[in-house]
C-alpha cells in the first residue's frame, strides 16, 4: 500500500474553472486527454492566468467531484479575490483526511497522486473510508524541475 498520513485539516475553499467528464473512470488515458484538452483551454484563453493572479499562494489544485449528479473536474486556487467567472467555489468540510504525498513530473502528478490514493490506499485502508463530496490534488514547483503534491481525501472512521 502507498504510504499516507491521516491529517485533521479545517474547512477551506478552492475557486475553480471546471467541466463535466465525460469519459469512463476506467479509462485512464481518456480521462488525462480530456483534462489536458480542457487545461490547455485555461491557460489559451487567459483563464489560468487570471485565477493564478487571484491565488493567496502557489498552490495549484486539481478538483474532483460528483457535482448535479456528473463527475467534475476543476483547476483551482486558494482565490484571495474574487474571480467573478469561476465556475464553481468548492467547500470542503472540516474533517480528518487521508494525505498522500509525493514528488514527481507537473504533468502527471495529479494522476499519479489519485491514482494511489483512490486504487492503492483507499482500496486496501480497512479503517477508513471516503465520505464523498469533493477530493483535492495540489501541486508546488519544487524549483528544480519537478514539482511536490498531495492529493487530499475526507475519510471517516469505519
């Protein structure tokens, strides 16, 4: 199983551009295409830029959540202004969280981090479970190339 903490993090909020997925979960290649397709978008048409200039700090979020009923995917920010054509502010509860950790390429990162925090620790954790709602990845430039992340999970004690 990957290693993880399990960190008590107060409540916060993300402001974010998103779209709905429409690809099968299953389809990890699918998915990753479709979100480079719609990040690409972000930063061509100047809204990547825009919510970085908004961002308290240099963190960049990658959002999951089931939101109206579809999956959702958002780039997001810790906004210290308001971005009036976000698509989405983004509450997380206050509650404990599984974090997984990790350094790696800023391309993949995000995936990566899911992918071991939803197929290795969640799939094997026999204490804890996700409560749902929303699921965060951020990523920092570690200046020398690679970039450091933690993906960010709400769990409850089974």
């Amino acid at each position: 199983m990957a290693e993880y903490t399990l960190e008590q993090k107060k409540s916060f909020t993300l402001t974010g551009y998103g779209f709905s997925i429409q690809s099968n979960f299953q389809d990890m290649a699918a998915m990753q295409k479709e979100k480079a397709e719609f990040w690409g978008g972000l930063k061509a048409d100047g809204r990547f830029a825009k919510l970085k200039d908004a961002a308290k700090n240099d963190r960049e979020w990658s959002v999951n959540e089931v939101y109206q009923g579809k999956p959702w995917n958002y780039f997001a920010v810790e906004s210290g202004k308001i971005v009036a054509d976000a698509t989405r502010i983004i509450e997380f509860p206050d509650s404990e969280y599984i974090v997984v950790g990790g350094n790696g390429d800023k391309e993949t990162l995000f995936d990566e981090l899911t992918y071991r925090a939803f197929g290795e620790v969640l799939s094997q954790n026999t204490d804890y479970a996700y409560i749902g709602g929303p699921n965060a990845t951020y990523r920092k430039d570690n200046g020398d190339g690679t970039f450091y992340g933690e993906f960010w999970v709400p769990v409850v004690k089974k």
